[in-house]
C-alpha cells in the first residue's frame, strides 16, 4: 500500500520547530554590528511624532526625548488639537494636524510634508528616545540601506505584564540578531525607526500604502511591514541598531496586552497572505523565507502538538469521522506525538523541543541585566497569550481593529513584529 506523501514528510516537519529556535540561539550570537558609517548632523534628520489620546505626561516624555537630540521635531495630532498643541508649540516644534481621526498611516503622510531633510524618524508618541539615539540610528545608513530600526526595551512599570511584554521583545531580538548575521532583517518596529526620506516619501502617500485592503475592506493595521517591504523590494536592505535602546510603554493590564497581541496577529496574518500571493522580495535567500514561514507556523505547530496530546490520552480518538481519521493523524504528528510513532522516537522528539525551546528562552533572558527569571516565568504567561492570538487573529483577520478601546489609533506598533510573529509583527 502507498504511503501518503504528508506521512513521508512528518519527520522534517516535526523537526521544524526545534530547529528555528536551536538555529536562532546560535546565530544571535554570530552577529556583528556592520561598522557604522560617519556620525551625522542631527538637523539632517526630522523627527515625526504622530500622536492621538496619549496620557500627556507619557506624551511629553516622549516630545522631551526628541527634542534633546538636536534634531527639528514635527508633531502630528490624529484630529486632536489639546493637550498638546501647546506644550509643542512652547517647545519650539512644528505641529500639524489630520482633518478628523484618519488614523497613524494618515498621521505620517501628513508629517512627511513638512520634512525637507534627507531623513526621517518616525517616533510613537509612547515611546522614548535614549541621548543620541538619532545620531546613533543615523550612522548606520552605510551603502545600500533604506532604514535602520532601533531595539526596544520595555518600560517596567511595575506590573507583570511589562515583564511579560519585555520577554517578548527580547524573543524578538534573538531571532532578528540572527536574521542580522544572515541579510536583512524582515521588519522595523514602527515604535522608532528612521528611513531615507526619498525612499518612502511616495509610498506612504500612496493609496497602497494608505488604504490597504483586506477582503475589500480597508485595514489601518501594517504601517511598519509595509514599509519594510517597500524598502526591501526597492532593492534596499533593512537593518536593526541593536545598541540604541528606545523604551516604549506596555499595556497597563493584561486585557490590553491580549487586544494588543491579537492585533498584531492580525497583521501579520494579512502579511502572509500577501507575500505568499506576491511571493519574497528578490535577493532575500532561503533562511529569510525559512525564518519568515517558520514564524507564521509556530501557532499552528502548537495546536498540533496539543491535539497530539489529546489523542495521545484518547480523549478524541475514535471521535472523528473515519474519512478524517488520516488528517487527524497527519495533523497530530507535527508535534511529534503520532500514537503509530514508536514511543522511543515520541518522547526524543519531545525532549528535543523542550530542550530547544529552553535553550531560546535562555538566550532571550541572558540579555537582561536583572529580574531574569521573573522575566521569564511572566514570559511564558504572555507567550501564552500571544499563541492564542495568534490562532484567534488568523480566523479573524479581516475585522477591522481597535486601539485602546476606541478606532484605531496612531501610537504603538502595528506590526506583527512586536508579536509572537516577527513578520514580528508586523
């Protein structure tokens, strides 16, 4: 009798997994800052903030921050005038302002018509900048690249969730270390990242860019993904400043980290779905595809493990139609725990995960200079999480997103780069 082809293929697929999170612990580690190029004059750089229902006082952190680089400072208010027209005005910035709530993307065009420098930094109203982080992002603009992202640290403010959302960016750092050893990495983080103007100035005026379609409905998420994309099929390369720290505010519980991890997810979703109906952008090679589908599919790679378990305690054997009966078991088998499998070979494939997944964690962790394994033990909660909504985003992903309980706002990172998929996300 034959042997179905998927059958053949399950020993590969089980070794998937493990395989991603070995691969980017080794290779985070093989990575080496490019030489920066010259330092250059601040004032060749504008800094835009765009800005909409931020506390003021997190606002003004921000507004301060970057207006201490030496940098001119364009603020845009998402169809809001007070409170912050006046602290920026004050403070000697530029201020504009959207006709009505049109959300980030629409911010950002705005701004841009006022930046006349040869680059640009788009900084979230929540997030702050470290002393010289324009100086320092600007100096690594070296031949060939489009934008440079900085490294995100999370502002620890006392709740568990911001240890939890720091896990997650630092996850994050390892697998973008390791995309940095090999090429580009596949996304910025639209918290703080800097582009030559020219670049994208088009771009985000585009009706692409403004008015992406999911379904034939309108979707305000992806600003960051898609200006990665745009960079890196217009030939330029995309990089990370993995010494410029910028700090960026979590949610304040975690019902507002659950909304904002399913509408990461929900980007990155719309994100495949592009690529793989568009296909990569050319010169990428073949560990950018595997760490970009490999990310998309740890969700799915998780759920297969868990009814793996179920049917491996008999809880859904016997329970399906027997013309699913193969699928189940195909199904099952990605996580390694197909009941036909000898148990020997089950339980190494088992260990090899967790010993996999340990080893990633760890290097994730290690780069904290304190509170490690509290880190950690929250980490696990909001990864959790993440894998959730994940699976709830990808079901979903048309629906139109909110932010902070209202339309969908102008601050914090859209892409599916600060979620579980570093295409995540975003």
């Amino acid at each position: 009798m034959a042997i179905p082809v998927v059958f053949l293929l399950l020993p590969a697929l089980v070794l998937l997994p493990p395989l991603f999170f070995l691969l980017n612990s080794i290779l985070s580690h093989r990575h080496r800052p490019v030489a920066p190029g010259p330092i250059g004059d601040p004032r060749e750089v504008t800094i835009v903030i765009p800005v909409y229902r931020e506390p003021l006082r997190g606002f003004e952190a921000c507004f301060a921050s970057a207006r201490a680089q030496g940098s001119p400072v364009v603020v845009v208010g998402d169809g809001e005038e007070e409170p912050y027209r006046r602290p920026v005005l004050d403070g000697g910035a530029g201020w504009l302002r959207t006709e009505g709530h049109r959300g980030k993307k629409a911010a950002l065009a705005v701004g841009l018509t006022a930046v006349t420098t040869p680059w640009v930094l788009f900084l979230d109203s929540d997030t702050t900048l470290p002393p010289g982080g324009v100086a320092a992002l600007r100096a690594r603009f070296t031949e060939g690249v489009g934008g440079v992202g900085a490294n995100l640290t999370v502002r620890d403010t006392g709740h568990p969730v911001a240890r939890g959302a720091e896990f997650v960016e630092r996850s994050r750092e390892v697998v973008l270390r390791a995309m940095s050893s090999r090429g580009a990495v596949m996304y910025l983080d639209g918290a703080c990242v800097m582009y030559r103007t020219e670049a994208i100035r088009s771009y985000v005026a585009s009706a692409e860019f403004q008015h992406l379609s999911v379904l034939g409905r309108s979707s305000r998420l992806g600003d960051d993904w898609l200006l990665t994309d745009h960079l890196l099929r217009s030939g330029y390369t995309t990089v990370k400043s993995y010494e410029t720290q910028a700090t960026t505010t979590p949610p304040s519980d975690w019902s507002g980290f659950v909304s904002q991890s399913v509408r990461w997810s929900r980007s990155g979703w719309i994100r495949l779905g592009r690529t793989l109906r568009g296909g990569l952008p050319e010169g990428l090679g073949r560990f950018y595809a595997f760490e970009l589908m490999i990310s998309y599919s740890l969700p799915l790679f998780a759920l297969a493990s868990g009814l793996g378990r179920l049917r491996e305690l008999g809880r859904i054997a016997g329970a399906v139609p027997a013309h699913l009966g193969p699928f189940l078991v195909s199904l099952t088998g990605l996580g390694g725990l197909t009941a036909s499998g000898p148990y020997f070979l089950r339980a190494l494939l088992s260990v090899a995960a967790i010993a996999a997944e340990a080893i990633f964690a760890w290097t994730a962790v290690r780069r904290l200079a304190h509170r490690r394994l509290s880190t950690l033990a929250w980490g696990g909660v909001a990864t959790a999480i993440l894998l959730a909504a994940s699976l709830y985003g990808l079901v979903t992903f048309w629906r139109a997103p909110t932010w902070r309980g209202a339309p969908t706002g102008v601050s914090g990172g859209t892409g599916p780069g600060r979620g579980l998929h570093p295409a995540s996300g975003p």
